[in-house]
C-alpha cells in the first residue's frame, strides 16, 4: 500500500483517543485514488491478498462509488467538529475563550457544507444543538467568547451573537453576589475593554490579541481594569474538558502498580504531577 501512497500510512482507530473512527475515516478519504490504484494494479491481483475473502471484500468496498460516496458524507459532517474536540482537548492553550465561537462555527460550517441536501444534515444538527443547549453550554463560555480580545474588537462577529454579553452579565451577577459596589466596577470596566480604553488601546495590546493566550493578554494589558482582569483570568483559565485528567488517571495506573501498590498517597501524587508535567516539557 505505501508504495502508492507515497510511503503515508492510513491512521488507525485508537480506542483511548476522541473520535478516532471519524479521522481514520478523513484518512481513508484521502487516500482514495491511491487505494483505487492499488486494487486494479498487477502487483495486488496476483498477489495471495486478492484471493483472501477479507481483500476481495476490500477490493469490493474500494470499488463501490456508494462507499466512497457515504465516506465523503460521514467526513463532511465530522470534519467540523472534530475541530471542536482538537480545541478542548489542546494542552497548548486554554480553551473556554474559543469554545463557544468554535460550536457556532462548526454548526454553520455544517450548514454551508449542505446547503442544497439540508434534509441529510438536519438530523445531526439536531443532535449538536441538544448536546450544546442541553449538557454544554454555560454562561462560563459566552463570557470566556465576549472576554477574549480576539473576538472582542471584530465587531462583524460580535453582531452575530449579542446574547454573550448576558452570559457575562450572569457571571459577573453570580461573581459580585451581596457586593453591588464590586459588580457596578465590573459592568464600568466592561466598557473601558469593549471601547479599546487606556492600556487596552495600546499599539502593542492591538498587535498582541491574537498572538497572546487571552489569559495572559489580559494579565499583561488589564492592569487598568483589576476588577475584570481578576474575573477574565479567572474565566479564561478554565479547562473545558476532562481529557487531562484522564491523561492523569493512566499515569496514576501506571504508577500505581501491583508492585507498588504501598506507595504513600502523597509520594503517589508527587511521581504523577512529575511525570505529567515532565510529558508536557517535552512536546
């Protein structure tokens, strides 16, 4: 196979990762001339594969247009968000200031990508959207989306979701409870960062919206707003996944062997946070 495939290995489905099914599938697709090639070449005909009944099934599937026809399907309704889930289960950067954009994103990216079959994409959207309004989506995101500088300053996308102020507005509600001082500070310096004011307004601030974390943008420029520059950190910093802490969990398995199984718990969580953090210095 490799030798049509220019040396490029199909990616296989991997039982511990997120929706491995779906980018074994985009792999596949991608590789389809190359397959097609293969299946009608001498080299595969006279070969003991051929005769086996799991190559003729391949080489049936590989000749079906219906299942090149499905498989394009499948990966054109996945691709966007497969996107997402790469997103939340990043260890490069925090992600609750790019979920709520990224959900939208992909919805409407399904849309366009079905625009003239909407009756094959409707059923998946309905799912997305009870998954989203239903288990995941929280104020926390709306605000992380209306906090992030990378969004706040293009005004053509934060006109296609005014309602992310309000999930702000219940965070700093909830925030600020029994303090209406602290929540009238807040609500003042929602305007200074919405209007570009002071140190946010800053020709270096501008350059570094998008090239910062938003986290540490706001530690950096925020210092004229302490009140929201505490709550934006705050909200920002947050993990929108539990994925790290499933990579956690199978290095405390790991660690925690039968033939170690007396580790004090202390030392048994001293060895994780080392070797997890260790992993991560090296990537």
């Amino acid at each position: 196979m490799k030798k049509f495939t220019g040396g490029k290995e199909i990616i296989r489905p991997v039982p511990t990762r997120f929706a491995t099914n779906f980018i074994a599938l985009q792999s596949i697709l991608g590789h389809k001339d190359a397959l097609r090639t293969m299946v009608t070449s001498r080299e595969w005909t006279t070969s003991a594969y051929a005769k086996d009944s799991k190559g003729k099934k391949l080489t049936d599937d590989v000749l079906n247009s219906l299942f090149w026809n499905e498989c394009a399907t499948i990966v054109k309704l996945t691709e966007p968000l497969i996107r997402v889930l790469r997103i939340v289960d990043s260890d490069d950067r925090l992600s609750m200031g790019y979920l709520y954009h990224a959900m939208h994103q992909a919805r409407d990216e399904m849309i366009k990508r079905f625009r003239r079959r909407k009756i094959v994409v409707e059923p998946y959207l309905r799912i997305v959207d009870s998954r989203w309004n239903l288990q995941l989506h929280q104020n926390l995101h709306a605000a992380g989306f209306w906090l992030n500088p990378c969004f706040q300053y293009d005004s053509e996308l934060m006109d296609k979701h005014p309602r992310s102020v309000s999930g702000l507005l219940d965070v700093i509600e909830r925030y600020s409870f029994g303090n209406p001082t602290l929540q009238g500070n807040l609500t003042n310096e929602m305007r200074l960062f919405r209007n570009a004011e002071n140190d946010f307004g800053r020709s270096s601030a501008i350059n570094d919206r998008s090239r910062l974390a938003p986290d540490e943008w706001w530690v950096t420029y925020g210092s004229c707003a302490p009140n929201l520059q505490k709550l934006a950190i705050r909200v920002l910093s947050q993990t929108c996944s539990a994925s790290g802490c499933e990579r956690n969990w199978s290095i405390f398995e790991h660690i925690h062997s039968k033939r170690r199984n007396r580790l004090e718990h202390q030392r048994l969580n001293d060895l994780v946070f080392v070797h997890y953090n260790l992993r991560l210095q090296q990537r």
